[in-house]
C-alpha cells in the first residue's frame, strides 16, 4: 500500500496562492507509470492514483484554463 508520507510530492506550478493546490510525486510516477495526485491541503487525505496518459490531460486542461 501506498501513504503519502512515503512519496516525495511536488506542488502544481498552475496551482494559485489561494491554497487551491494540487500535488503530485513524479519520482513515483517515472518509477511506476502511474502518477499519484493529492489536494495540499489534506496531505494526509486520499490519494487519487491516474495513468500518465490521464495526468497529462489534465496538465493540458490547466494550462488552458489559464490563458
């Protein structure tokens, strides 16, 4: 099983400084292919696991949002 405390998270760079921030752990996701997100603010909450091919989606829909 997989808890957050072991993964070297890395917060989204499109994140805003209101403490809407997502986090992922790209150590985790180069080693394994799956790429593991969390809200920041519940760094001890639920961790939604999503293929790179979905991560990358959503990178994509974040970078246009904020144009």
């Amino acid at each position: 099983m997989i808890t957050p405390e072991h993964l070297r998270w890395h917060k989204s760079s499109y994140s805003d400084h209101g403490g809407q921030c997502v986090e992922w752990a790209p150590s985790y996701a180069l080693a394994h292919g799956v790429v593991p997100v969390r809200d920041s603010k519940r760094s001890d909450g639920l961790v939604l696991m999503v293929s790179a091919a979905a991560f990358t989606g959503l990178v994509t829909m974040a970078r246009d949002t904020t144009r």
